[in-house]
C-alpha cells in the first residue's frame, strides 16, 4: 500500500510520523521519545498532529530514529539529497574526508549545472571543472591510500 505523504506543510510531516510510526509500526513511540529527551505523549501529539513538531525536535527526531525519510521530506523538494557520512565533521580518520570527497563531488556538479544553464561550459567553466574533478581524484587517492595502510 502506498500512501503519497507529499502534502504541504507540517499536515505532510505528520503524515509522515503517523506511517512510519503507527502504521508501519517501524518505531516504538517509548523508546524513541525516551532518547528524544521528551515524554511519550508528547510525541504521540506529534504523530496524531494534536502539536506541531519544532524544529530543533525534529533534529532529535532524526537522531533518535535514524531515518532517511524525515530528511528526504525536507531535501527533495527543495532539490537536495541527504547523505549520511560516517564519524564526526572534520576528523579525517572518522569521516573528514568523506566530507571532503562529497563536497569535491557536489562542487563538480554545482559547477556543471551552472554552465549547462548559460547555453553549456565555457573555456574557463572547463578549466575550473578540470580544477575540481582534480581535486576529487586527489582526495580519492588520498582515501586509496589510507585504505591500503589500514587508516580508512
């Protein structure tokens, strides 16, 4: 059964907790709220729309649960992808460079998007995507090697 929870505004978000929570019954509403930092029935009001979600709960939300759904409700619409990257921001033995690499990647693509709206690259617009895709090779290396030595 599938259930098209693409409603504006926050009705659209509670739709979503509603099916995930109790239709799907894909998460128990105790134990989350619980590493939410928040009483069970205060996320039941949530879920049945009683209360508007705020949202830095709604952050909670997503660390408590995990769930891709609750960001992508947010991102697609507005043309972004949620990733999730591994270990903390900035830490390269944990996932710094994870970010380094997404960010090479999503820079190629911001940067090929932006030429392809000006009628396609031109010779500078080749020469600064040359510069980028150089710099994700390097920082892919960068990955290779520390993989090979045990670091990755």
């Amino acid at each position: 059964m599938e259930i098209n929870l693409k409603i504006e505004g926050n009705m659209g978000f509670q739709s979503l907790l509603y099916y995930l929570f109790i239709l799907k019954k894909r998460y128990k509403v105790d134990a989350i709220a619980k590493e939410m930092r928040i009483a069970t029935d205060t996320l039941y009001r949530y879920i049945r729309g009683e209360h508007v979600i705020p949202p830095d709960r709604i952050v909670d939300l997503i660390k408590a649960t995990g769930e891709i759904e609750f960001l992508e409700f947010f991102c697609e619409p507005a043309g972004y992808v949620p990733v999730k990257v591994q270990g903390e921001f900035g830490n390269e033995q944990n996932g710094g460079l994870q970010v380094q690499i997404l960010v090479a990647i999503a820079d190629i693509f911001r940067r090929l998007d932006a030429s392809s709206n000006n009628g396609g690259p031109s010779k500078e617009d080749c020469k600064e995507i040359d510069k980028a895709i150089n710099r994700l090779i390097g920082k892919i290396l960068e990955l290779k090697e520390g993989l090979k030595n045990g670091k990755g």
